[in-house]
C-alpha cells in the first residue's frame, strides 16, 4: 500500500511538472518539493539501491548535463543564462531520480500501473470539469501567473482551485454553445488543452495494449479527447483508431469499423483545420507554424552546436532572425503563406525544432537515439513514438521531466549492457 501510494505521488508529480497549472504557477517551489519528496522515497521504501541501476541511471545522468554542459560554452549565441541552464540540470536530476526509484523495484510494471491509476484519475477529472462548466461559469476567479520581468506568463480560471477553465475573455475562440449551454474547451488540470490531449491518448494507449480494454475507459477517453476539440488529438485519436483497429480485426470488418468510427472524427477535425487556417483560430496556426519552420532553418544555418537553449536568448535571436532569413521567406513564399512578424517574441511551442535550433544536429539526433532505445514502453512502439514526437512538435513538452523521463531510459539502457557486457568478461 504505501509502495503503490508513493508511486502514484511521483508519477502525478512527472505529470504535473510537464504542463500542469500546480508547476505554472509555482514551477521554483514545486520543483523543489518533487526533489526532496523523491529523496524522501528511497528512505521511506526503506530498501537498498541495486548497484546496477545507480551506476546506469549515474552514468545516464552524467552523459545528459555533459551535453548541455558543452552546449552552454560553445552555443552560437554567447553568453548563455547560467541559471536556464541550471534548471535544466534540474529537470535531469528528478528525471532520472523518479526512474531510478521505479527501477528498483522489484515489481518492473510499478511506473506503468501508476501512470495508468493517475491518467484515470485525470480522465475523470476532466469529464467532471467539462460538465460542470455550465454550472460554474459565473463563480470562476482568475489566477495568474508572472514571469521575472513581471510579465504576465499565463492566465487561467480556476472554481475553488478545483476546476480549471481558459480565460475565455483572452481566448474567446475556446469557447463555443450548443442547445444555449456554454462549453469550453477541456483542459483538466493543464495549461493548455493540447496537454490533456496528449495524456488522454497515452490512457487510450494504455487501456488498448496493457490493460483490459474496459469500454466504459475507451469511451469516456474517446469522449474526453473530443471535448479538449485540439486538433492533433483528434488527428492522434484517429491514428490509433486505425491502427488498432486493423491489429484486432479482419480487413473487411475493421474497414467498416473504421469507416463508422473515424467519419466524423474526420468531419470534426476538418472543420478544425479549417478554422484554425481561415477562421478564428488563424493566429494559432500562424504560431505553430512560425515554430515549426523558423527554427528548422535556424538550425539549418547553425547545425553544429545550436544557438542554445536560454529562452530569452533564443526569443531575442528568433526576432532578428525573422527579417534577416531570405532562405525562410522564399519557403513561405513558394507555399502561399503570409507570416505574421508578431508571433516572434513569444517562446516556441514546437519542443522538437527548439531543442534542435538549441543545441544542433549531432546532440538531437543523440537524444533521439536515446529515446528511440527507452525501454519504459516496449508493446507497439511505433504509435508509442508516434504520440511522443507529434505532441512534442505542437506543444513545448520534449525537454520537460515526462518526456524526458524516455531520452533517459535510452541512455540507461545503453549503460545497463556495457556494465552487464563489462561483468561478463571480468
């Protein structure tokens, strides 16, 4: 029991700290607490470290902070925020704190089994929000959280600190009425809506290739998916559908099966794609957009050692580069696109092309080995990374401690045969 109740706290912890509101609006505190409360943990499981697992999870650790290390020195742009760097460090540090503690374990499901007891938990507190909004639109207060500039860096609506909304007078395109009931889209307990989509498909996931396909989990996520209306869970969502579906059944029958299914999925996420290119949503799209490309070229004309990861550094140098780019104005040009310059300032929310214009080819493509050998998911592991890279590509999510969590198994993966290969020839 305590066991299960610890590994449920720091699986919500690795959540939380990868988009949740709780490590937006308190990220310093709360980061400080994860640390200390997965500490606290390997004393209260009251069990020794297996030498094996700290000498990988060390050496795994170690590999990563040399990487941004160097990077720090011999990034294009100079000087790099020392602090942005350390928070990096701290990231690593309860990143692999939390694998460790689940590696040894005796029971090498425990991390898996948490993650899908909280993803539940969220499934069900996400329902509860969606519903309950009609009730409680107009008791919502507003919290906000600042940057060090004193900046507002986002702001949201919360009913008694239980339930969490977008603020609709800033985003007036997330909410929509139908039968004169005023809905909202779906957040949970995450900054953004395009988070909940992401851990609501790792549920869908999880339930279709771990556990035991329980309709009434596959509905409500299918239906929580819906309610978040992001375009890239609906497109994820649609995916799986597929490929299941395919995995499970004849041809013939799944093709009707899919055709029933993913027809007004489909419909639905046309409808989005077309808002958010020509509608209301246009700004959103020029964004994603903005961060996909920009620092794609960026690191086309920086490959080797990136321009590094400080943000401000990084904002600054995308709001020069934009005007500067021809090679970047003639690839909008040759797809009939007019960018706009204002979406430069703001951070990326493309994780992937971020970290690649950071710290450059050669260190990405070593990250990406290194998730690509992660051994925390190891059924259909192709969807798996499927899910990752695309939600990583539309959110700024890769270099947070969940995701992170995966690059890092890669490298302990790694350590775990060389020392295993290093004992076989003592």
């Amino acid at each position: 029991m305590k066991n299960k109740l610890l590994n449920n706290l720091i699986v919500f912890m690795l959540l939380s700290s990868t988009g949740g509101l709780l490590f937006v609006f308190n990220r310093n505190l709360s980061f400080l607490l994860f640390s200390l409360f997965i500490i606290c943990s390997f004393f209260l499981l009251n069990k020794g470290l297996k030498s094996k697992n700290f000498y990988s999870s060390l050496l795994a650790f170690c590999t990563v902070i040399a990487l941004f290390i160097i990077n720090f020195f011999i990034a294009e742009v100079q000087p790099q925020s020392l602090t942005k760097y350390s928070f990096f460090g701290v990231i690593f540090l309860t990143t692999t704190l939390s694998l460790l503690y689940f590696n040894n374990q005796e029971n090498k499901n425990a991390l898996i089994n948490s993650l899908y007891f909280i993803l539940k938990l969220i499934l069900f507190h996400s329902i509860i929000s969606f519903i309950l909004y009609p009730l409680v639109e107009n008791n919502l207060d507003v919290i906000k959280a600042y940057m060090n500039n004193g900046e507002e860096k986002h702001i949201t609506k919360t009913f008694k600190y239980l339930l969490y909304y977008i603020d609709i007078s800033e985003k007036p395109e997330a909410q929509v009425t139908l039968f004169g009931i005023n809905l909202v889209r779906n957040s949970s307990i995450f900054w953004e809506p395009g988070i909940l989509q992401f851990y609501l498909n790792l549920l869908f996931f999880l339930e279709i290739s771990f556990f035991k396909r329980k309709n009434y989990i596959i509905i409500l996520t299918v239906l929580a998916i819906l309610s978040t209306y992001s375009t890239t869970g609906l497109l994820l969502l649609m995916v799986q559908i597929v490929y299941f579906l395919n995995r499970q059944f004849d041809k013939k029958f799944s093709g009707i099966l899919i055709f029933i299914i993913a027809v007004p999925i489909y419909i639905m996420l046309s409808s989005n794609i077309n808002t958010k290119i020509y509608g209301e949503g246009e700004s959103s799209f020029q964004k994603r957009l903005l961060d996909f490309t920009q620092p794609l070229f960026i690191a086309i004309e920086h490959p080797i050692n990136g321009i590094g990861v400080d943000l401000d550094k990084f904002s600054n140098f995308r709001t020069d580069f934009y005007p500067d780019s021809d090679l970047l104005q003639r690839f909008y040009k040759s797809i009939s696109v007019t960018q706009n310059n204002q979406t430069t300032y703001k951070g990326s929310t493309n994780s992937f092309t971020y970290l690649l214009a950071g710290l450059g080819f050669p260190t990405m493509l070593l990250l990406i080995y290194a998730f690509l050998k992660q051994q925390i998911i190891r059924r259909h592991k192709m969807i798996f990374i499927i899910l990752i890279f695309v939600s990583a590509m539309s959110e700024p999510l890769l270099h947070k401690p969940f995701f992170f969590m995966f690059i890092i198994s890669g490298f302990i993966n790694f350590f775990d045969k060389v020392i295993a290969n290093k004992s076989s020839l003592l």
